[in-house]
C-alpha cells in the first residue's frame, strides 16, 4: 500500500499543523473548564448574538475556544479534501473522512454542552472526543510522512515477550482514564475513580516499555516511541498528583486559582499526548512486529 | 470528599465507547414537579392573633478570613472597588454574629397558598458583585435582574426544583424579570464571566422566611400562633433548625450557632 502512495510534504506539513492546533484546543478546552468559563456565552453558535463578543473575563475563554474550533473544524475539512484529491490509500481517505465527522460531532456537542447548562454526560462526551480527534490527527501526520512511506523494518514478535497485543490494550486503557478523569472534571462521579485508575494505566505502559527496552531495543523505531511513551507517562503521573494536590489546596477558593488551573490544564493536555503517543506506540508495534503466528 | 456515586460512575461506561449521547440522564433544565396549590385555601394573617419570631444567629470561635477578590481579569470591574473586596462566603459581624443567613419556617404551617406580593425582589450585578449576596422570595414573585455595571454578565440560576436558566446580559441592558414557581432552599446564582460571583436565594412557599443582617439578628412577622420547625441555612456552614411556640399575638424568639 505504501508503495502506491507518494510522499507529500505540503500534506504531511499541514497535517502535523492540524495536530499542533488540535493540541492548543485542546488547552483552551481545558482553559473553559478549569476557570469555570463554560456558561459564560450563553448563546451558541453565535457569542452575545455576535461573530465576535467583547473578549473580557470569562468569555475570552470561552469565545476564545470557539474561535480555535473553527480554525480546527476549517483544518480538518482542508485536510479531508486534500486527502481524498490526492491519497492512494482508502483506508487513509476513509481516516481523514470520520476525522472531519468526529470534528463536526465534537462542534454539536459543545454546543449542546452550552445550551443544556454542562449536563456532565454532554460535557464529558465532549471532552474524551477531543482526545480521540487529537489522535486521530497525530495519526494522520504519521501515515503521511515520509518515514511511513519508507516502509517499516519488520522483525519477529519475541516469544519471551510478546507485545502486539499489549500495545493495543495501552491506549485503551488511557482513552478509559480520559474519560474517568472527564467525567470527574464534570462532576458526574467522584475524582477517586480517576485516582485509582492512574497505577493500572501507567504499570501496563511501564510494563510495555519496559519489555521494548528489554526485548527489541535493537529495533530504532519501537525503542524511540516506548522511551516517548515513557517520558510522557511520567511527566503525566507528576502533573495529575500536581493537579489533585492543588485543587485541595485550593478547595475553598471563591475563584479559580493560577496554579491550580495551570498544572490542571497541563494535565489535561498532557493526557492527550499520553493518548496520542500509546496510539503511535500501537501502530508501529503492529506495522513492525511480524505476528507470532507467522515467525 | 470525592463524590461516591456508583450510578453515575457507571454511566461513565458508555461514554467510554462514546455512545453516551444515546443514554438519556435528566439534563439539569429539568425540573421537579411540585404539589398542586390550587386546591389549597389562601393564606391569610389575622392580625388580632399574628406573632412574630426574631432572633439571632451566633458564631462561635475565630471568624475565617475571607480571600480577597482577584478582578485583575476584567479592569473594569477591578475599578469599582477603590478597597480590596472580600469574599461574602462566610461573613462575621463585629458582635460575632453570622451574617447571610437564611431562616424559614420549616415545617408546621397549615398549608395554604400564599399569593405572591406585588412588590419584586431585587439582584442587583454592581461592581461585579451580586447585591443581596443572600434573600428570600416567594413562589412566583417577580425578581427583578440588574445590571448595574459597564461590563456583560451572564446569569446562571442554578435551580435543582425549578427550570435552570442561563442568560446574557449586557451593559445596563433592561432589567429582567423571572419568576420561581417551586420551593427551593436554597440555590445559587453564578457568573461564568466573572466566576467569584454568587448570590443565594430561597423560594418559600410562605411569607415567613427572613435573612440576617449587618448585625446577625432576623425578625418574622405576621406569624399566626402555632409550633414550628425553624431552619437556618447558611451556604457554606450548613442547616440548622430548632423548635418554638408562637402564642396568640406572641412574639417566640430562637438563637442558632455556628462555628466551633
């Protein structure tokens, strides 16, 4: 398949574009929730029957959240376009199609999250969709570079450890503790839940790098992302005890405090790039472990 | 204290698959039926046998301080407060009484319905603050929504019995007038524009409901004689209630504390 496709850097450069402003949505999302902005523009699709509201207090946050959607919405439509016009692949196509769907799901929800006051099923919904579009673009930047059209360096699963499998259950598992860790942010259960998730989640990932490390360290391409996944993971552990820790500090503040927006924001995004990187980690395993089966 | 909810918690699993928009949990616009009035005779006081209850509502120990406003994100209301304005969450009077407290007859009235009074209650958003911060209504009285400052608020009245509600207003925009048709103690009013801001209101079925002022004491008039369940609520220490007789043309007096 990858034979059939030529690399094109303007396609791959805008797709590693729609990935970078994927991101910054997601931490202006994170923004709203965190300063308690969500209601502060009533009305949707317009802001104060306006393209463009006055920006002060929260309804910068909110407008502003807005506006960074549309850019991403605009993006992502481009980039399905460009796909269909210019891709061999189907399957590549058919991603670019349910990511503009995903994008345009992801619009309706926030406006239904405004309108029907943050039901937390709405509102949490919207939030783990982020993550899983975030992916889903980091993904698309993936299939379009021209390290994937290289091709892959295929080596034998180990018997000793196999780990196609595992690499599926690890961003399954984190796209399941996004949405614990939403729902908790939208109070719809208790943030224990979330809590108690982060030791199962972060072990199968340690447990998974560190067989990679352990048993294909040889192999360039899985040692960089395990060692990415890592890296990632820990900075994540670090923020979620930051982020819980200050909001008990600041459990009787009257307003959002810097601090505790800050490191709960950092988790937020943090989080989509725990997902995004065990969502990469999976498809190079897959694309470069040949399956036990056939070695 | 995380919240335990186990329902809730597995309402969660369907979100995991993203199919939570098919589940349908009653969103928060939804509201609670209340007992038909209509049948009930009207409520009326006789003032020949009309007593009253007053008293105050003490706080024991060291009064907390309150954190002062952060407004620096919108300067225009920053400017409104020549002084530092602090929080109203928990307000202590010099004579160590407790401000803001809301006191309604609980329970022992014979049920009746009262008919709204003419007069409206009043909000007031002045220099980015909720003015009163706490106040009691009557089912279907007019409460009148201002804006007094040069920036937009939204109002969000955070209603549990009663249809919740989230509105724009602009600038010293018209006022507006909404109505609560079920009894409800107590909900808050809140700004997402400018987060610090909370107000607390009571919607009481009847006339007897009061709320503390700058000196802790409360007063209840036009009581007609009989024993009752008073409560206090306070929105962040919590109910209290208490026990008392108003004899005919009787004036029955009840003290609550707070604090440690």
């Amino acid at each position: 398949m990858a034979a059939n496709s030529v690399y094109r850097p303007g396609l791959n450069r805008w797709s590693i574009l729609l990935s970078v402003c994927t991101l910054m949505l997601v931490v202006a999302g994170g923004l709203v929730t965190s300063r308690d902005a969500g209601l502060s523009v009533p009305d949707w699709p317009l802001s104060y029957g306006k393209l463009m509201p006055p920006m002060e207090g929260g309804i910068f946050y909110e407008h502003g959240h807005r506006m960074i959607a549309t850019m991403v919405g605009m993006f992502t439509i481009v980039s399905m376009v460009w796909l269909a016009r210019t891709e061999k692949r189907k399957w590549l196509r058919m991603l670019g199609v349910a990511a503009l769907l995903a994008v345009i799901t992801q619009g309706i929800l926030g406006g239904m999250t405004v309108l029907l006051l943050l039901p937390w099923w709405v509102s949490t919904s919207h939030a783990t969709l982020a993550q899983l579009f975030f992916s889903t673009t980091v993904a698309i930047s993936m299939f379009t570079s021209a390290w994937w059209l290289a091709g892959p360096t295929v080596t034998k699963e180990s018997v000793a450890a196999p780990i196609r499998r595992l690499s599926l259950l690890a961003p399954i598992l984190v796209v399941c503790q996004l949405a614990l860790g939403a729902a908790a942010r939208h109070k719809a259960i208790g943030s224990i839940y979330h809590i108690c998730g982060s030791p199962i989640v972060a072990g199968v990932i340690l447990w998974l790098c560190l067989r990679i490390s352990l048993h294909y360290s040889q192999h360039l391409e899985l040692r960089r992302a395990a060692l990415t996944l890592a890296g990632i993971t820990f900075s994540q552990v670090f923020l979620g005890i930051a982020a819980y820790m200050t909001r008990i500090a600041y459990a009787d503040a009257v307003q959002p405090m810097p601090l505790m927006v800050t490191f709960t924001v950092l988790h937020v995004a943090v989080g989509a790039l725990t997902l995004a990187s065990s969502v990469a980690l999976a498809i190079i395993v897959r694309r470069n472990l040949s399956p036990l089966e056939a070695a | 204290m995380p919240e335990w909810n186990l329902k809730r918690f597995f309402g969660v699993a369907p979100l995991l698959l993203l199919a939570a928009c098919g589940s349908s949990p009653q969103p928060s616009t939804q509201t609670s039926s209340s007992a038909p009035a209509a049948n009930l005779p009207e409520g009326k006081v006789d003032p020949a046998t009309a007593g009253t209850i007053s008293g105050k509502v003490l706080f024991q120990g060291e009064a907390p301080v309150m954190p002062v406003i952060d407004m620096s994100s919108n300067p225009n209301c920053e400017r409104q407060h020549p002084t530092p304005f602090r929080a109203e969450t928990v307000v202590v009077n010099p004579n160590k009484t407790l401000r803001n407290v809301y006191i309604h007859i609980k329970d022992g009235l014979t049920p009746a319905r009262w008919a709204p009074p003419a007069q409206t209650a009043k909000l007031d958003q002045n220099g980015c603050v909720y003015a009163p911060h706490m106040q009691g209504i009557l089912e279907g009285q007019d409460l009148e929504i201002l804006n007094s400052d040069p920036v937009n608020h939204n109002v969000h009245a955070e209603c549990q019995k009663n249809p919740a509600w989230n509105e724009s207003q602009a600038p010293r925009a018209e006022h507006k007038f909404k109505k609560f048709s079920n009894e409800e103690t107590i909900f808050p009013f809140t700004c997402s524009v400018h987060p610090w801001m909370r107000a607390w209101i009571g919607v009481s079925k009847h006339p007897f409901f009061a709320v503390t002022g700058p000196d802790g004491s409360f007063r209840i008039e036009g009581v007609p004689p009989g024993t009752y369940t008073v409560e206090a609520i306070h929105e962040k220490l919590g109910a209290k209630e208490g026990k008392l007789t108003v004899a005919p043309s009787g004036a029955a007096t009840i003290e609550f504390t707070y604090g440690s």
